[in-house]
C-alpha cells in the first residue's frame, strides 16, 4: 500500500546502503510526487533494508512485499544495495549510460503484485574499466553501482612482478631479475627469493588492499607486462608450457604459504601472453586465474583454457577486452551482440568472474556496458526485451527511429557515407517524434553528435580538413566532453591537438578552443545541416537488412 508508506528503514549504518537509499528516496519521490524519508524503524509499513550474513552467498539478496511494507535483505551492505537497486528498476528508474541524460525517472508508482524473490548474480566479480576518464571512473563511479557491477569482494588482477621486486632497488640480489641481472623486465619465477618476497608482498595485499571498497579475496602474484624471461620463451609448444608452468609455480609456491596464514584466500595470475596455456601442475586449486582473450600465444582456444584451469580444481575469470579506443576510434564496429554472445559462453563454459578493458566511448559501447549489466546478473535473459526497454523508456514515442538507428550499427553495417546519411534520416524522424526540449529530444540531439564525430573523424584519418575545420572540430570534442560520447581524455582530445601542433596552432589559440560549453538543440541542428550538405547525393537504399538480436546467442540461452 504505497499511500500507507513514506519512510525507508535503513537496519545498516553502511555507506553502501545510505547512497543506495539516496537515489532510492529520489526514485520514490518522483515516482509519488511526494516527499519519503530514511530514518529510525516505525510502526506500519515501510520500506525496511538489513543485512543477514547467513546467506550462503554473499551477494544474494531477497525483495518480498507483503502488507507491512517492502523488505530488502542482503548477506551484505554490498548485496543490500544491489537489492534497493532492483526495486528502483521495478519502480521504472533506469540508469543507462555514464551521462545523466539518460537517467530515466519514474512519474507515478507502478502496482506491485505479492513480492518474494531472490537474486544471486551470475559472476562473482564484474568489472569494466577503462584509463583516462573524464569525470567519475567507469568502474568506481555511481554508475556502476546502479547497475549492480560493485562486487563484494574483489577478484582484481594485474601485473605485479615489479611491485614485488622493484627492478630499481640496488640492494636486491640481482639474480632474481631476469633476463638477466641488467635486463630487468620480469622474476625469475624459480628464485627461493623472489618466492619469499611474492609471499610477504600477497599477505600484505590480503591484508592492506580493497578494490572499489571491497576486500581482497585474491592476490595477484602475476607477471610485468611483456615477456623478458631467464630462458629462451621462443614461441613452440615446449617453451610454452615451460613458461606458463613457471608462471603458475610460483604462484603455487605462494598459495602453498597461503594456505598458512589465509586459508580461504587465492593466489592469481594472468593466463596471458606466452603463459597462456594450462599448466602441468595437477593441483591448481586456490588459484584464480583470469584467462585474457587477446594478446595470448597458445595453440587452446578461450574454451579449452577454461575447461582446462578448472578441471584442475582453479577458480576462473575472464579479461575481455572489450572496447579498445585503438581499435576502432570510437567508431561503430558491430561488437556489441558479439561480446554479448562471448560472454555468454564464458559463463556456459564456467568462467565466475569477469573483467573488461574498456574505454569511455558511451556512443559506441554504452549499450553493450548496460546490457552486460544485465547479463552479469542473469546472462539467459531476452536481449531483444532489454533492448526494447532501453528504446521505450529512454526515447518514448521515438522508439521506433532509434531502434533502426541502433539496429544498422548491431549488424555491424560499416560506417560510411551511405549509412551515416541513414542515420541521420533516422534522427530526423526520431526528433520529429519527440516533443521539443524534452529529454527524450536532448538524448536524440545525443546521438547526433556521435553521428557527427564520426562523419568528422573520418575526413580527419583522409586528411580531408583544413585548419578552420580542425580548429572547429576540437572545439566540438571539448563541448560533448562531459556527455561522455567519445573517449576525450588522452584519445580523441590529445590526437586533434597534436594535429594542431603540427598545423602550427599555439597552445594559448588551443586553449582558446576548448569551450566545454554544451550544445543546443539548435546547435546540434547546426551541426546536422553541415552533413546532411557533405553527403548530398548519396544513395540512399531504403531497404534495410534485416537482423535479429537473439541470432548470436548460444542455443542454451535463445
């Protein structure tokens, strides 16, 4: 009974769940029109949060409804939160991408039917990152704890053979270095001090480091970055394996000393680059090994090296690289359904935690992030359902347009004259469909400016701009920074300005430049005249190719 209710009982003091509880009392607010409050427990209904560390898993959390009100409980805050954020969703709020046009809010309460449900997420560890953002980090920020990606414990991996031994440390046996004692670029894996020293460095990682406030459950006693080993890591089978065995024996050696002192703890590593294959060792239990999916150098497939680790007794992540700015230059690619379906197999094939390299390229992947919010929590659901969800409830009567907007870009049509003049007929309709200075319109005027970006980047990598267009288009990246369309930091911004440089610009002209001022809906217009003029007399094929976004699904999810 909603008009019984106004108040949200925190049972937890925890941080976690009083920023939950935050958005949780905006939500409700827009929702009723009306004010709701967090504090102390009260007769009659409400909304009451708690924490029971007796469920078996630590992330599972319980929502049931009845005629007191609405219980979320948690095994912790972590999992607390994630359950206030299941309710927001089955009130309407939606979170969709980084930038807060596209946070969605409800305008009336929906009628909830009897609640009593339970949820476990299907990966224990989700993360997405990427370097160089502007504004709140991709993995730390708030949006990603309201889409549920914040784990609570942290399976983090990275290199860490330099922190163990740092190579400019003088008074260190230079033995333990190799390829040798002046080439420092990884550990001689073998070496009883390095073994010592990678024991003392996990203990203390154990013991000292959190990941995005959540205790470590691993340390990561994994390789630099690169190769540089004391034996010839030449790239045949035997070598190979020689050096992925040596890789996990010293990660063995360390888990063994584990086992000691925290025993319900892991030793990890990256399955990567020449160590990429299975190890020998026949026990690999309590070790948690993220099997990379690019810039490995083994014969297995990703299939075979999950299988493989885990018939071994080890616990098995994923590093996806799922959307490298290098790669595609915030360029549409077509990898969104593919990463969708590569995911899922993972997760079929018995991978539990996931990482994925990514970039803050919200035109481009900020579909593919949110989806795979979704699927970290449950990876059978309807993918062409979620998609509908985002097309309804973020464009409204729009929806359509921008669903054959997106659809040309799933495919994976390439970009080129002929489909960016499509996109652009089809925002034209998608604005026609809105009313003026509405949010569904400022998200629509959104996706232009990405269809612009590319219609100029592409003239840019062809040499085709002159100074006064290259001096416009880097003021254009500086005034879509902080909508998050492209990758600005250290990508799109630092290679225009280095295209300045060298056209002579000075550093007071650049920063000149750089109004972050956002656009106007007659701004955006401005921008669409231009290239609605440069692509004049393309041909335009009405007929579209027709796809269905289950067809890449693996058959136990269709």
């Amino acid at each position: 009974p909603w008009d019984a209710m106004s108040q949200v009982v925190a049972l937890s003091s925890d941080p976690e769940i009083a920023a939950a509880s935050n958005d949780l009392l905006g939500v409700l607010a827009s929702a009723s029109g009306r004010a709701w409050v967090s504090g102390p427990d009260v007769a009659g209904p409400a909304i009451r949060l708690s924490v029971d560390p007796s469920a078996p898993n630590i992330e599972t959390i319980r929502l049931e409804g009845n005629g007191d009100g609405i219980s979320i409980v948690g095994a912790s805050p972590t999992a607390v939160a994630h359950g206030i954020y299941e309710l927001c969703e089955k009130l309407g709020a939606r979170w969709y991408f980084k930038s807060s046009i596209f946070n969605v809010m409800p305008v009336s309460l929906p009628v909830l039917s009897a609640v009593d449900e339970a949820h476990t997420p299907a990966v224990k560890y989700r993360r997405i990152w990427a370097p160089n953002t502007v504004g709140e980090q991709l993995e730390t920020g708030a949006w990603a704890r309201r889409n549920r990606l914040k784990s609570a414990e942290s399976w983090f991996i990275r290199h860490t053979y330099d922190d163990i031994i740092n190579p400019a440390d003088a008074t260190v046996d230079p033995a333990v270095f190799c390829p040798s004692p002046t080439d420092r670029q990884q550990l001689d894996p073998f070496n009883q001090t390095v073994r010592d020293r990678a024991t003392a460095f996990a203990r203390n990682w154990l013991t000292t480091v959190s990941r995005n406030g959540s205790p470590s459950r691993v340390a990561p006693v994994s390789p630099n970055d690169g190769r540089g080993w004391c034996w010839d890591d030449d790239f045949d089978a035997a070598a190979l394996q020689y050096t992925t065995d040596a890789v996990a024996g010293l990660a063995l050696a360390v888990r063994d000393q584990l086992r000691i002192t925290h025993p319900d703890k892991y030793t990890g590593y990256y399955c990567y680059s020449t160590y990429a294959g299975v190890p020998s060792q026949a026990d690999l239990s309590g070790l948690h090994v993220d099997v990379a999916t690019a810039f490995d150098v083994t014969a297995l497939n990703d299939e075979q090296r999950i299988k493989g680790l885990l018939l071994k007794g080890a616990s098995v992540g994923m590093y996806e690289y799922i959307s490298p700015w290098a790669g595609f230059e915030d360029i549409h690619n077509g990898k969104t359904l593919i990463e969708v379906n590569e995911y899922r197999n993972y997760v079929t094939w018995g991978a539990t935690a996931y990482t994925g390299e990514g970039s803050d390229s919200w035109g481009v992947y900020g579909l593919l992030y949110w989806l795979l919010g979704k699927l970290f929590w449950e990876p059978g659901a309807n993918v062409d359902a979620l998609l509908q969800d985002f097309y309804q409830n973020a464009f409204g009567p729009a929806a359509p347009q921008v669903e054959a907007y997106y659809a040309r870009w799933l495919r994976g049509d390439p970009v080129n004259n002929r489909t960016l003049d499509l996109s652009v007929g089809d925002l034209d309709a998608a604005s026609a469909a809105v009313p003026a200075g509405s949010i569904e319109a400022q998200r629509i005027d959104w996706l232009k400016t990405h269809v612009y970006y590319m219609f100029k980047w592409r003239l840019h990598k062809a040499n085709a701009l002159t100074l006064a267009e290259y001096k416009a288009f880097f003021t254009f990246i500086y005034r879509i920074r902080d909508w998050y369309v492209v990758y600005h930091k250290g990508y799109v911004e630092s290679k225009i300005r280095q295209k300045l440089i060298a056209l002579g610009v000075t550093a007071a002209e650049i920063t000149a430049l750089s109004n972050a001022a956002p656009y106007s809906t007659a701004e955006v217009e401005g921008l669409m005249v231009e290239v609605r003029a440069a692509l004049v007399g393309t041909p335009v094929d009405a007929v579209t190719i027709p796809y269905d976004p289950q067809a890449l699904i693996p058959a136990q999810f269709a």
